[in-house]
C-alpha cells in the first residue's frame, strides 16, 4: 500500500517463520485491498467490476467497520469517496488494521516486545528494554530531521496524519476539499486500526477533531496547527515525554 513496514524485536527464540507471517500477510492485505492494483478486489469494486456480495469475507467485514467510522465521524471519514478520483479507497483504516492483525502473529508465537512501524504508524507491544516504554517521535513539519514531540508508549499504538510529505492530499469527504486547520494529528490508543482512522477524521476535523478522538475512551490525540501551535487531549499527558513550541492543553 505504497509504503514501508519494519520490524524491531527484541524477544529471543521467536522462530524465523513467525516474522515471514508478519510479513506475508502484510503482502496478502496489499493484494487484496491496494488502491493501486487494479486487479485487488477494492479496486474492482471501486470501478464496478466486483459485486460487494462476491467480495472476501475480510473485504466485508473492512468494509463494514468504515460505514462504522464514516457514521461514527458524521462523515469526517468516509472511505466511499477517499479515493483520489472520489471512489473507493478503505486505506485510512486498512493500513492499521493489516498492521494489527500482522501483530497478533507474533503475539501468537509468544513475543511480547517488539515494535511494527509502517510508514511512522506504529504498533508497540512490550517494552523496548527493561524498564522503558517505546519511545516514538512525531515529525517537526519544517525540519525533518527535528521531532515536535516524543511519545512513550506500551501495548498501544499510534498514527499520524498530516500534509507535510505530501501536500494536500487529506481531502474533507464532506466538502471535497483539502482539510485545513492543521499540520497533521496524532493520535495514540489500543488498537492501530482505529487509531489510523481516527487521525484522518480528526485531521479533517480540525481543531474539533480533538475533542472528538476523545470521546473514544483509551484515545488520546495532538495536533500541530497551521500557526505552529502544539495543543492536545488532556488525557495525553501520560504519553507525552516532551515537546517543542507553544502547548496547550485541551480538556
């Protein structure tokens, strides 16, 4: 799905064949629901070519959780018209999702610290030693090599969305337009299915999005504004190990 997945574990005797699954069904979900094949079954169902009764049960079942989503945001995210032509297009939750359940794979084969990046969302289990949490880094807007803030996570995830790698490409289902407001969301919870998700509505959202994310218990989000503000939920304090700029925090 047009990005990179790596992996850092650091359980010993965690056989080869369980990381080969991670991976492997990582390359199952792109098949299955790329954008950018042509022959995956979302893209023959965005033009058409695939009735939604005929599709996979794991299709459905993604297909159902976004009418979820799009009900749940008020339509802040809608997967039916995410595409870039306005079609079908279920990544914002997939990519999460895929990363999760990948996840469970090493769960099932006994790790218990490791952390999946894909593409700067992240799944972290465990403890990246002894005694520390994960520590994951959310981009400066302006210096790539410079974060705005540090988070310190376990057994949770987080997800990002914003415009800085790629322009304007976060567009509001509701309007049709970009999403304006803010650099990019951050948000951290359980599960990186939804927290993916819920960075994408909140980031359409605004300012707004925030109060939203937590209204979702276990979720926390941060935002970074078009005027250089950080500002976030106030339950995100637990995560947060530092920051940079002017903050305030949003009860």
């Amino acid at each position: 799905m047009g990005t990179v997945v790596s992996l850092e574990l650091r359980d010993q005797g965690i056989p080869a064949d369980a990381v080969d699954a991670v991976f492997g069904h990582l390359h199952e979900v792109d098949a299955r629901f790329s954008t950018y094949r042509p022959d995956s079954e979302v893209s023959r169902l965005g033009r058409g070519a695939l009735e939604p009764s005929a599709a996979s049960a794991e299709v459905r079942h993604v297909l159902a959780v976004c009418e979820q989503l799009r009900r749940d945001s008020g339509g802040a995210f809608d997967a039916g018209r995410a595409g870039r032509d306005g079609r079908l297009d279920p990544s914002g939750y997939v990519k999460g999702w895929a990363v999760e359940e990948a996840a469970w794979r090493l769960d099932d084969a006994g790790a218990h610290d490791y952390l999946i990046n894909a593409g700067g969302d992240v799944v972290a289990r465990g403890e990246a030693s002894p005694g520390h949490r994960w520590r994951v880094g959310i981009r400066h807007p302006d210096q790539p090599d410079k974060v705005a803030a540090v988070f310190a996570v376990r057994d949770g995830a987080v997800a990002t969305s914003g415009t800085y790698e790629r322009g304007d490409h976060i567009v509001d289902p509701r309007t049709g337009q970009p999403a304006r407001g803010l650099r990019s969301l951050t948000v951290v919870g359980p599960r990186l299915g939804f927290v993916d998700a819920y960075a994408t509505a909140a980031f359409v959202m605004g300012l707004a999005g925030l109060a939203w994310v937590a209204t979702h218990p276990g979720h926390e989000a941060l935002a970074i504004t078009d005027d250089d503000r950080l500002v976030w939920t106030e339950g995100l304090a637990r995560y947060l190990v530092s920051g940079t700029g002017a903050a305030t925090a949003l009860g």
